[in-house]
C-alpha cells in the first residue's frame, strides 16, 4: 500500500500520537483473531509474538504522550491506519486478513518514518526510526508466510507442518538480527517529549 500525503500537516503532535495508539491497539486485535483462526502451531507463536509488540508499542505511546500531555486526558480518535471494519467482518479469510496485516504494517512503517522526518527533536527521530524499522520487519515476517500459505494452502490449517529442509527457517527469529541492532533506542526514550507542534 503506497500513500502519498499520510500525516496531514496540520495535525498537531496530540492528534497523530492518538491515531498511532488507536492503530497499534487496532492491529494487537488483528493478530489476536488470526491467532484463533490458524492451527499451525509454529505460525501461532508468530502471531503471538506480533501481538505482543503492537502491545510494547503501544504501551510505550501511551508513555509519550503522558510525558509530553501531562494535562491532556488521551482519548483516542475515530481514525486508525487499520482498516478494523474489513478485519472484524464475518466471512473473512485467513490469506485476506493476512494481506489486509501486511498493508496495515506498511502503511505504519511509513507512518512513523515521515513523522521521523517532521519531528526536530534528535531523540524522538531515533525512537520514531525505530518504530518504522520494527513495522517494516513485522511485514516481512507476514510476508513470507504469506507466501507459505499461498504455496501451501494446508500450511495454517494444521498444527504441525513439515515440508523437510526447505523450511527450518520457520523455527528461527529472522527479526533478532537487525532487532538487537537498534534495541539502545529505548534508552533515549526517557528522554524524548514531543513538541506541541510537529514540523
């Protein structure tokens, strides 16, 4: 999903940290349905793990923006960068609602690297860096099993999958690499406040 022109300008720090906690509680229900509706065991830790991040996520904007509101009673706006609507309607897919996780990933990857781009403050581009780098692995991992599903359409559908050599790369954590390269980026993160305004 390519989009042009994602943060309105006028959107004050206050409104765009709202729609990335909204966003990030969007996608943990997202990866919480999949979990219910996959019986491959090994995809199910996947998805648990995923969940688990956009909780960490979360939880971390939520400590922003307490830092930077202090005053401001955070009340989340109507609008998310995933599409809910789609994700929770009955009849749904398993591949759909993994294709509809890979855009949602992409578009938050875009998401924070262009409020990266706006903010002036130093530590708060590293921790916005960060979150688009996290998004951007989130959607490789759903990438290549998507691609496992697409190959083999039994993959999700039972609890143990064997296909030999050419998938031990299922029981590794291909996102630990460039993870563990950028995880000194939380220490900054006591020392981030958003500005009023950013850009």
């Amino acid at each position: 999903m390519r989009m042009k022109n994602m943060i309105d300008p006028n959107l004050t720090a206050l409104e765009v940290l709202g729609i990335a906690i909204k966003s990030e509680i969007h996608a943990t229900g997202v990866y919480e349905k999949l979990g219910r509706m996959v019986r491959n065991r090994a995809l199910r830790e996947r998805l648990a793990f995923l969940k688990g991040e956009e909780e960490k996520h979360r939880k971390l904007l939520e400590e922003l923006y307490a830092k930077s509101f202090p005053e401001v009673e955070l009340k989340l706006p109507e609008r998310s960068l995933v599409p809910m609507e789609v994700a929770m309607r009955e009849g749904i897919t398993v591949p759909e609602l993994f294709k509809l996780a890979m855009e949602a990933e992409e578009t938050s990857e875009k998401f924070y690297r262009e409020l990266a781009e706006r903010t002036r403050d130093q530590s708060g581009k590293a921790l916005l860096r960060y979150l688009s780098k996290m998004e951007h692995g989130h959607y490789e991992l759903l990438r290549n099993e998507y691609e496992l599903i697409e190959q083999f359409p039994e993959y999700y559908k039972v609890e143990d999958f064997h296909l030999g050599e050419e998938l031990i790369h299922l029981g590794r954590s291909p996102w630990r690499a460039w993870n563990s390269e950028i995880d000194p980026v939380y220490d900054q993160i006591d020392q981030f406040v958003l500005p009023p305004q950013l850009g």
